[in-house]
C-alpha cells in the first residue's frame, strides 16, 4: 500500500532569534517571515511528540510537516520565537543544556507572550558586551519556571542538549598562554570553566574526544598567579613580569600538567554529560524526555551507547539530510538562516523528499 502524508520530516535547526546580527542568529523580523511564509504556503511546523513518533515507530504526518528546533536554550527562543510560533499555528523544539538553567518563577508567562504583551529585556539581545578590555558573552537562559510554563503550554516543548555542552582539552600540546582579549564564545571550555592562564590547549567535542585531564595542583597554582576576573587578567597579560612568572611556573610543572583519562573515566564523564542531562530535565519537567540533541554536533560510538542506555531513542545531528518515518537514530537538520522566505521555503521543500534530499545533502559535504 502505498504511503499517505509525509515521506521525509525536515527539521530546521535555529540558535538565536534577538535583534543583534551573528552567524547562527536569525532577527525576530526575519524569524516572523519565516513563519508566515510556512503558513501561507500550508506547511505545518509540528511539536516534538509528534516528530518523535513518526521518527521513532513512523506514524503519519501531514504531507507538508517542518520540525522547528532551537539549540542551548537561550531565553530569546522563548520571548520572541515562542509567541511568533503560536500566532502562525507552528509548535517546535527546544534542545536546552541543563548546567545553564537557573531555577527561578518564569519572568513571563506564555500566556502574556502570546498576548502580545512581551516586556522589554534588552539583555536579551545583546549576548555580547563590548568593554574597555574586550568583548564578554553575557547570554541570557531560560530558567527552571520558564522550562515548565513552556513544556505544559506545548508551542515549544523542552528536550536534552546535554548537562555542560563541555569540550574536553586534546592534550598537553599547547601554543602559549590562554589570556584572551575577548570571551566571545558561548561553549567553547571544559568543565573546568574559564582559568585564565592556563596553557591555551586546543579543545574538542567532548562526547567525541578522550581527554586530557589536568593535574589540580597546576590548575590551582595558575589560578594562585593569574587574576580570574577578566579586567585584572587584561592588565596582568599586559605586564612582561607577570607573563614572565608565569612562563616559569609553567617550567615547573613541565611533563606534569595532566594526563589522559583512563576508559572507565572517560565513560564516567560521558554518562554525567548524557545521563545527568536527561535526569536533571526529567526532574524539571515531571515526564520523560526521549530525544537528545548532540552537544557540538559530533559523537562517537562509546557516547552512542551511554546516551542509549540513559533511555534516549532519538538522536538529533547537525548533518543536512532528509528524515524518512522510523529512522530517529541520526535526525537530520539544515541550519536556518538569517535569508528570506523563499531560501527557507527550498529548503524545506528539498528535504520534504527523500532521494532530493540525499543528494543535495551529498553535494553540500
């Protein structure tokens, strides 16, 4: 028998939707466009119960479906996306990282968005602040109460992107001291937070990557030297003496600043990422969450089969593709972007179809 409804469920993938430009933010002016232009044209944005269940067990959708996905959980998705979704009809998801949600009554309520009445929050639109000693990320998150009012009003409805979003250090390979003039990235550290002063070692995807654990005494005697508030560290970057002892403590703790983890803390580490993430969520919102959203995108099969073994089913990617029914093992996305209607509309139309979809998804890799 031949299949009724949707062959292929195109998930868009959006981060920011504020007034202030950047790669991967889209201006509420465009982000309305964009839900008109969905509307108009008959294409449903679905809610994430019904995503799962055609991704996980293939149950019908109409024909012309879109799953709407906003990735870490900033608290513009919920000031300006939320109420732009209900007033054109779309329902969506949002892929929040639970070490960023503060507990907290929600500082609006769905039902006044809704309205129309969105208070100002100017500090929701503006992620980065420009100083006199650089430019400092101050996003704004959704906080525990808001989580909750979201998840039971069902526009945009709560899953996992992880407990820390955490990259891991790749090894002891360095190239000079991290002392940067600016803080611009939203995740880009371990878990150790941000120590100004430590060598600058490059950071990869930590559900990817085995890591390269540093040996406390070291991060501590850097932190005894270097100032971590980011004005001070400014000023002692600028000063020949202090990078000088700073160079000499780095002598000292030549062929000892870390190590790599063994297996078993690799899996450990892994497991509060994944685990800890889902029961951190489940716990606020009283219910089962069933899809994770890769932190970074990347993965390895050790991460697979903790993240299976916490209770996910369904697996969101960062790779473009098309989503036929019963296949929630890798959910691909498109990256929406700040452009008109008629590129959004393409792209949707193009992973509307399964075969269209492959081999544009190919030519783009």
């Amino acid at each position: 028998m031949k299949r009724t409804g949707a062959k292929s469920l195109p998930a868009a993938m959006y981060h920011y939707v504020n007034c202030r430009a950047g790669a991967i933010t889209v201006s509420p002016a465009r982000f309305e466009e964009h839900c008109r232009a969905l509307a108009e044209n008959g294409i449903h944005g679905v809610g994430l119960h019904e995503a799962e269940n055609f991704l996980l067990n293939g149950e019908n959708l109409p024909e012309k479906s879109l799953l709407i996905t906003f990735d870490d959980g900033f608290f513009d998705n919920y000031l300006h996306a939320l109420p732009l979704l209900h007033k054109y009809g779309h329902r969506g998801a949002v892929f929040v990282v639970t070490a960023r949600i503060a507990e907290g009554p929600a500082r609006v309520s769905p039902e006044e968005l809704k309205a129309g009445r969105v208070p100002p929050f100017p500090e929701a639109c503006l992620p980065v602040e420009q100083g006199a000693e650089g430019s400092v990320r101050r996003d704004v998150f959704l906080n525990s109460g808001e989580l909750r009012a979201m998840d039971t009003d069902g526009t945009l409805t709560p899953a996992s992107h992880g407990r820390g979003h955490y990259g891991v250090f790749l090894g002891p390979e360095y190239s000079g001291p991290f002392l940067p003039r600016s803080l611009s990235r939203t995740f880009f550290y371990t878990d150790l937070g941000v120590v100004f002063g430590l060598p600058d070692f490059k950071v990869g995807p930590g559900l990817l990557h085995r890591a390269f654990v540093l040996n406390p005494a070291f991060v501590e005697a850097v932190k005894a030297l270097v100032p971590q508030d980011f004005a001070a560290e400014n000023r002692f970057s600028r000063s020949a003496a202090g990078l000088a002892d700073l160079e000499r403590l780095y002598g000292r703790f030549a062929g000892n600043m870390g190590r790599f983890e063994t297996p078993a803390e690799g899996r450990g580490r892994m497991r509060r990422e994944l685990a800890g993430g889902k029961e951190d969520l489940e716990k606020m919102l009283g219910r089962e969450v069933r899809s994770l959203c890769w932190p970074w995108g990347k993965y390895g099969d050790e991460a697979l089969r903790l993240a299976r073994e916490a209770g996910f089913t369904i697996f969101f990617t960062t790779k473009e593709g098309p989503n036929p029914p019963g296949r929630p093992s890798a959910v691909h996305r498109f990256k929406a972007k700040d452009k008109g209607a008629f590129w959004l509309l393409s792209r949707v139309g193009i992973y509307s179809r399964p075969l269209a979809g492959r081999v544009y998804a190919a030519c783009r890799i």
